[in-house]
C-alpha cells in the first residue's frame, strides 16, 4: 500500500512481563498516529556475537509470548527463523517470518518459509547487493510464495562497520516489493565492543528519516524502555518514550514525498 | 542560519551564453521558491579522467563569465580552484572558493583559499572520514579564516562506486558549521564510463531528499537543460526543467525535520 | 605444525567418478610434491546464488563418496556442513569439518561441529574483521574441542567484489591456530554473473602464491579437470594439469619465508 | 627488466646530515644484495593530516640534498612533486618524479612531469580501481613521455584504513609497465591518530613479501634508522637494520616466482 509502516519491537524476548509491556506502547503509538505497526522481537538470537550472550527463551516459549502479544495488542507479529525446521511451527504464530540477514542465502529457509504461505521478510545480508536480491526473490516465489518484503540493514563497509546506502531502497524498490529500511541495525559496528557489537543510537532517528525521505515504504526499529540495560543491541536501541515524535515526524517525510506533484507545483 | 540553501549550476562553465541561460532558471526557481541559491560552475576540470576531455574556458575567462551572472542575476557565486597561485583571482569574483575533494588534504590549498577571507567549501574526499575534517578545517582557521562549509560527495566503496553515508552529514555538523550534500557526485560511478565518469541521475533526488532529511543544510546539484548533451557529468547531472520540483519538496523536508516538536505532539 | 599444507578439490560432488578422478589426481600431486592434502568437496551446496543450480547429491550420497575417496586414495577428507543436526553423521566420515563463511556467526552450528571432536575450520565471513574470529574461536572451544584451523575467503570490498586483505592472515595467526588462505572463493565476483557468482581465475596462482609468502599455513583451492563446465564456481576454479607445479611454487615460496635468517645474513 | 628493484628512503628529508646517513646504508644494502635501489625521500610533504606537522625543507634545500646523495652513493634518486611549476626544477635532480596518490588525476601535473622527459612514477589513488590508471598513463603519454611506474599503495577500505589488494598488481602489468607496491603506506591508518596517520610497522615485511609473491616489480618502503621519532609516517615505517634480512628474502621469493618452470618440474 502507499502508506509507511512500521516494525517496532525489542531486539530480543528478555521477558513476558517486558514484552507485553512494549507492546502496548507500540500499539498506542500506533492508534495514536495511525500508522500500522507489526510487532518484532526474536524468540532466539542464534548468531550473537559471544557465546555467552542472551540469547532468548527459546522458539515455543517465544512463540508463546508472541502468540499473548498478538491476542492483547492485536498488532500482527514478526520473528526470524534460523533453521528450515522452525518454519511451520513458527508460521502457527507469526504474521511475517523473518530471514536474517547472515542466512538470506541459505536456500532451504526460504523455501521451507516460503511454503508456509506466511510474508516474508528477507534481510538483505550486509555481503549483498541490492540486485542480488533478485535470486532470494525468486527462491521465494519458486516455493509458490509472492508476499514478500525486502529490509536494508547495511553493508559491509571496512572491517566492523556498516553503511546504509539508500541507493539500495531504491534499486529493491524495483522489484515491485514493499522495502523497509532497518535503522537499527544499520547503526551498528558489528564485532566493535568487547564481546558484543557496538552501535551508535543517535543515528537511528536520522537514518531512519533519510530513508523514508529515499522512498522505503517501511522503517524497523528496535524500541527499549531502558536501551542502556537492553540485553541485546542496546547501543543502538530508541528509547521507547521518543518513539511517538519520531514516527511523526517519518509519517510527516512520507507524506511529502509520496504527494502528487501538484501540492508544490505553485509554490 | 536555519534555513535549507542550494548549490546549483552546471559541472562546468561551457559556454557565456548557456552559462547566463543556466544562472537565469536558478535564479528564478530561487525567487519562486524562496530558497537561497548560490550559482555553480567550474571554470577548468583540472581533474578530468581523460586528457581529452573538455576542461573549461579556463580561470580568466571563467572568471569573467561568472562576473557576469552575478551582476545580472545577483546570485553570489562558486568555483573550484586547484593550485594556490590561483586564490587571489578567483577571490575577486567568487562569493564561496571551493577545494575539490581530491585536494582537500593539500595544504597550500588551503591556505592560501583561507587568506582570502572568502567562504571556503570543503568538499571531503572520497578517501576522507567525517572526522578527518577536523584538519581541514583547523588549516583554514590557523590561516584567519572560519567562514568554512563542509560537503560530503560520496565515499570510495569498492573500485568505481561511491556510497553516501548519511551518517557523515550527521557527524559533521558537529564541528559547528554549514554542512552541504553533493547529490550529483555522490551519484557518480568513477572511471566507469569510456573514458569518463559513469553515473545514476535517477539516485540524485532520492538520495538529496534523504540528506536534507537527515540534517543537511545545504545541497549542491549540478544542473542543465540538455544532461544528455552536458560537455561534463551528463550522466548523474539533473534536469533543469524538474528542479522546482524538487526544490518544493526538499524545502518541505526540510521544515518537518526542523520544526520543534509541538506540530507533531499532537496527531 | 611448520610445514605447508593444502586443501584441494573440486567445489562440489558432481558424480562419484569425477570425484574420485580429481581426488586421485590430487593425491598423485600430494605424494610428487611432499605437501600434505586434504580433499575438500561439498556434498550440498546450500547457498547457491540461484534455486535453480545445482546443489550436490546430498549429505549421505556424499559422505559415501567421500569415504571411498578416504579409502582409496589415503587422503584426509573435509565438506561443509549447514545444519546443527548434520554434524554427527558429518564427523563419521570427515577429518575436518568446515563451517561457511555465511554461517560463522551461528552458534548452534559452531557448538554442534565443536562436539563431533573433529578439527573445525572455519571460514572468515565476508562481512568479519580478522579480529571478530575471537568469538568463533570461543564458541568453538567452550564445547571442548580446540583443534581449530581458520579461513580468509575474502572480505566484502563495495557491491559483487570481494578483496584478499594478507593483514588477515597476519593477525590471525596470532591467535594460535593454523591460518587457511582460500584463493578460489578470494578470487569471486558474488552475484555478478547471470544468476551465478563469476570469477577470474587467472587470480587464483598469484593470490595463492601472496598468502604463502605473507604467512599461510595452508592454501583452499578448488580444482577441475575442466573448469569451464565445472557444475560450481567454474570461472575461479584452477585446472587440475596446473596444479603440480603451483605447488612446487607455493613449496618453494614457503621454504623462503619460514627459514631462519641463517641463509640470507650472507649474501 | 626482469629483477627486483626497491625504492628506499625516509618519508621526508629531515636533515642533510640524516638523509646522507641512510642513504649511505641503502647504498650499502643494494651492493650487498645485487638489488638496484632508488632512493626516495620527500622535500615537501604537501597535505600532511595536520597544519602543524613538519612538511620537509621546501624544494629547493631539499633538491641540494638529494643531489649529494646522488654524487656521493650513486644511487638514483626519486621524490615527489605537487604543482606543474616544480617539474622542471626537479627534473635537474630527479631520476624518477613521484606523482602522489592524491594527485593522481591531476592532468595539468601528469603533464609537467612527463614533458621532463623523466622517468614518471604514478601512485594509484586510494580512491581509483587499477582500471583507472589507463587514463593516467594516456596522459603522460600524451606529452611525449612513456617512461612510466605504477605503484600500487593501498585502496580506501571504510574509514580510516587501506587494504592492499594484490589482484592490482596482476592487473596493472597488463599495461606493460613496471608495478611497484608500496608496503609503507598500505599499511597506514589514514587519519588515525591525534592529528597525523596512524598505521602498523608489524604489517609491512608480510605485505612486501605478499607483493613480491604476486608479481611486483619493485618494492617501495620508507626506512629510517629509528621509526619511533622519524617526522613523518613513523609507525609504519621500517627499521633500517632490519632491511638487509627482508631484501634478500624479497629477492629470494622474485627468483622462485619468476624461474620458468624447469627447476619445479622434478620435484
């Protein structure tokens, strides 16, 4: 559709009680704005930079608490899969199944994801081109599967940072898919901390406006009522309280450039 | 100040006649849309891929010719120059002396650009980070001068691509002054082309209202009525005829993102 | 131990005949030259850029022809493996087990292939610095195995490229284990190439030969007896008739940068 | 010809009295060694990070110097030039003028320097792909002159870091000139540092090795009797003790990579 969206959520289940907590705030910023949001948190982190990181509850006691989520809020829910063999399972849940981005190549999950007739969202991995996008697609769709979205999340750039290009918005705009920008993650130095990756949260807010301003269609922001003790991606979480302004401010930058011409034809 | 401003004219000075027919449609979109322009063109592209590119009129009869533009038209007006010995001329006639990014570690360049008194445009180089500009601009200021801006035009990724990071307009206006984007070189793909530089023209507008969107005060565009035809950038030059256009629409950007809160608080 | 050594063969288990053609060839070179081999060939390709390449026979097709290559030919044997679960039957057959460069950062997988007690060589993602292999190197060990050896493949370098940093190997070694350089997969274009990564394999000798003389232990290299309809990586893989007197090269090469300075203090 | 060659020296002159002393030692390790050695420091070093960096001499101190290094080792001299004007009086001294890499798409200098006649050594910019330097070559040729060197110093890899990328030597000896990699600065941290380069010694004899490995001509290295407290690129600079080990290990490695075949074909 021609309206942004949002996918809002903590980077990992730490808790019920924390989650659901989000989640109503989410869903208020939600009504309050009347911008339509789906809700993100991962059930199980499985590539976290350190092993001895949280990594979350695991896939039936996240899905559990996703599943609660949904019900209260009545926000759709998103969560990334790992292994092939997580898809159904997942697909009883989830509104939108998630590929991450390190696993966008790895064909049996998006075919096993794929089958389950659920959205699709693949993250463009940060060893990709926009174009190579082309072939997860058609992965996809190879498994009778056309609802799909495609996230920006950064690229490689150097050792232990990333840079978000928003060419790639608008290249994978081609596609004829709704793009979504992750500015999360695309604020991150990956490997950069000791033990975890580093990140800096005040480019979250300006990323995030430059690629609405770029043409994404949707923004993926990991919230935290406290991002400084978040358990994972903290450096670069938004605080749960600047949410509302900011999506105000995104909604504003899409209503610009998404208007005819003729609004600015006669200045 | 607060305000958006732009940088626009054509990659290099061609003829007086298309100089004057350029400087006019700015000047006029200017007037319409109330945003400042500054006129652009350079009098020799010292740094041409190939030798047997056209260089420009040269620094005399450049000189001239701007001369002439801001007497018709009164936009105050900027230009590259390229060794020291040509500061002084250039500073009779230009409001702003820009130091091409490829120069911009030169410090006799700079120097004798901040004797002056003139403004001084830094473009970064293309091999520079955000935080490089701090030599840069401490070499302007221990020669008198703080009248500095500061542009980014892209970044080296891989061989014969740029990317523009966002996050460098951020970074750099931390040190306090005017920060410009670049759209047109930063939608260039150096030395990818026949003997010239290759280039995106359709990355230019996207990727101007995302820097405007991410706090850009500036943008710079080279403009012209026939880009196919243009003697220099052709490829990511931008058409005259779509500029107001644009220049709407960033304004427009420009105002969400720098308005106070209080418009947005309440939905 | 100080002496190089080498892993060799073809990308994938096209037919049990042509693996074990390639594999005797190899183990002919190994036995002519002195230089330790093992053979390397994946039994599925899990990650093609296209659903419709071919993938391989699958992991217990392969891990039968492969054993037979173990057999026959005396050789040590090593493939990748995908899937935590593929691990134990993996470790029945293979000397090493091999974690891809896209899944380096998934701890399940470095847990399962930790446990098997078998040597893990993992490769360098893409999207790592040397440094991040600190992690994977304790994923790896908090399972109780630290028969480790460690891979660079190549490092994202701007869209479709990648680049051989030699400082990898450097630093690298300086965590204690042997460092592989992986000239074939160095030598890759990823995605450019009509649904399929291309190459130029007329870099594969010359990068070998550079990580040799830097400080690799041991060198990757896919080999075919007819590389340009090789099923995989064809454009980047090396020919097998070429192959004896590279490695008398990369020998000869190692001899000089390992010896002590005894030799060279007299001219 | 078919040996080795090097090109040695302090980044800059610091002093008569010091660049005779290690210009006296390089002469010392060149007849030792059988290889020919240019000796190359700077008299200006025109776009230091920092305004307050020492810059060198100026050129006409520093061209006296490096005429009695001439007279008094008979060693070839080299260095670098800036603006057109300096050509013609280093061409009095100089056997081979330095373009430097930031310059190297400067044509108005390209063009000075080759209408010496002078041998004309190109640096690669960090931010040019070995492609590029087709058009630089086109424009010393253009003035008459095809006494060209490349050199390959490293390319721009994110921020604040270079990686040397071997495949540009193998690609740059396509144009039939000499390549020559320059160990010092590809192991430069370009800007990290408080206000001058950065950089890591530790790098330097691995990546010379590495180059020599995959078809270097010549090998470009700044040397200094005591890197800790050189004025100029210290800490990748390196130690002149060390030098006569690395040469004849350079020199060993040239001799096995470009032996015919014969000597490997028995093993």
């Amino acid at each position: 559709g021609p309206d942004l969206f949002l996918i809002l959520g903590p980077c990992v289940i730490e808790s019920e009680e924390l989650t659901l907590r989000i989640a109503r705030k989410v869903a208020a910023v939600s009504e309050e704005t009347g911008i339509p949001v789906i809700f993100k948190a991962s059930f199980d982190k499985a590539n976290r930079t350190s092993v001895h990181s949280y990594r979350g509850p695991g896939m039936d006691a996240g899905l559990e608490i996703l599943a609660k989520v949904k019900k209260e809020t009545g926000l759709p829910v998103i969560s990334d899969i790992h292994i092939p063999a997580q898809a159904d399972a997942a697909a009883e849940v989830l509104d939108v199944i998630q590929i991450p981005a390190f696993l966008s190549r790895q064909t049996d999950l998006l075919l096993a994801a794929s089958r389950t007739g659920r959205v699709i969202n693949i993250k463009k991995g940060q060893f990709q081109a926009p174009d190579d996008m082309e072939h997860a697609i058609k992965k996809v769709i190879s498994a009778g599967n056309s609802r799909i979205m495609l996230t920006e999340r950064g690229v490689s750039f150097g050792y232990q940072d990333l840079v978000a290009d928003m060419r790639s918005i608008i290249k994978m705009k081609r596609f004829g898919f709704p793009v979504v920008f992750d500015a999360t993650h695309s604020s991150q130095f990956p490997g950069k901390g000791a033990g975890r990756s580093g990140g800096d949260r005040s480019f979250v807010a300006p990323l995030a406006k430059a690629a609405v301003a770029a043409g994404a269609d949707g923004i993926f922001m990991e919230v935290h009522p406290d991002p400084d003790h978040a358990l994972c991606d903290g450096p670069n979480c938004y605080h749960l309280d600047h949410l509302q302004h900011l999506v105000l401010v995104l909604s504003a930058i899409r209503k610009v450039v998404s208007s005819g011409t003729e609004q600015f034809s006669e200045p």
